[in-house]
C-alpha cells in the first residue's frame, strides 16, 4: 500500500519531475519524451509520475508554467528598481536576454514551442499573460512619460521580436551571445529614434 504523501512531499515530487522534464523536453524535444524515461530519470517506477500529473502534456504544461513565472518575475524585479523611464527599459531587457542566456532550455520551452492546448491550463495561461504584460509595462511608462509615442501594446511587441530573434539566432549557435547583445542594442535604438514624439 503507497504511503500517504503531505503536500510537502507531492511539492517536492512534483518539482523534481518538472526539471527532469525540462532537461528532457529541451534536449529531446517533448513527443521524444516517454513518461517512462521521465520515471526513470527519478528512479522511479513508471507509474509513479501519474500519482502526480494526468500525462506528459500536463507536465508540459507545469514547466512552462513554472518558466513563464521565473521570466516574469525576472522582468518586474528589473522594472521595480527606482529608475528613469529609460533607464528602467534598459533593465527590463537586459533582463530578457539575460534569463534567455542563463536558462536557455527554458527560453526554448516558452517560446520556441507550441502546446496547442493552452486553454485547457487555467495557471499556464495566467502565467503567460503575466509574462506578456511585463513585457510591455515598462512601454507604457515611457509613452506615458512622452519619451516614446505610440500603442505601448504594439511597441512592446517590436522590442520583444527584436530581441527574440537575436536571442533564438545565439541560442542556435548562429551568432555569440555578445553579437546578440550587440545586435538588441542596435535595433532598440533604432526603434525608440522612430517612435519619438515627433519635435
């Protein structure tokens, strides 16, 4: 008969599973990724992750999670140093691009992977939409505060397809990560020129 697990017990399980898992799915790729080889990178049995999680998508989804908030609270701890609106945007993506060099397998399972069904994890998507909104606050301080103009929604967005590219193209190998940088400083630049209020 299994012994009765506390929630301290299932927490730790649970989290060992997820960065097991992690390495796996980044290294592997998730459909290459049994439950069976999840098991046994615990030493576990192979039913043992069931009596934790549904099925790998579920899993899945907990990493991503996890991912998302990590990423988040990264973003807004740089947002929350007392700063100017310029200086607090300089932060915010060093930030990016230093939590996407520091856990690139993470980067790669948030955003380089699609899991169809988002909608059927309530805390996944919460954890999304958190990391989305960091991503465009500091935006909204800055054309607040007149140093650019525009939908900060949308200003947002270019600054984070800026840096996912140059941050996906080092994380391949194509480019270091120093030219990364370089490069995310470059367009940065060249997109707060074009998005100044006009004189």
């Amino acid at each position: 008969m299994p012994r009765v697990l506390s929630e301290s017990d299932v927490a730790d399980f649970r989290e060992r599973l997820c960065e097991a898992a992690e390495r796996l799915f980044a290294d592997k790729g998730p459909e290459a990724v049994t439950m069976r080889q999840l098991a046994a990178e615990l030493g576990v049995s192979p039913m043992t992750p069931y009596r934790y999680f549904k099925d790998k998508d579920d899993i899945l989804a907990a990493v991503r999670t996890s991912g998302f908030d990590r990423f988040a609270e990264a973003l807004e701890s740089a947002y929350a140093k007392p700063a100017s609106a310029r200086s607090r945007g300089a932060a915010v993506g060093e930030a990016y691009v230093n939590f996407a060099f520091e856990h690139p397998q993470t980067y790669k399972l948030m955003f380089d992977l699609n899991q169809p069904n988002d909608g059927a994890y309530p805390d996944l998507e919460r954890a999304g939409a958190r990391a989305s909104d960091t991503m465009s606050r500091y935006v909204r301080t800055l054309v607040a505060e007149g140093v650019l103009q525009g939908d900060p929604v949308e200003i947002g967005a270019m600054f984070w397809v800026a840096s996912h590219g140059a941050v996906s193209l080092a994380l391949a190998g194509k480019i270091t990560q120093e030219r990364a940088r370089e490069l995310i400083a470059a367009m940065n630049s060249a997109l707060s020129r074009g998005l100044r209020p006009a004189p």
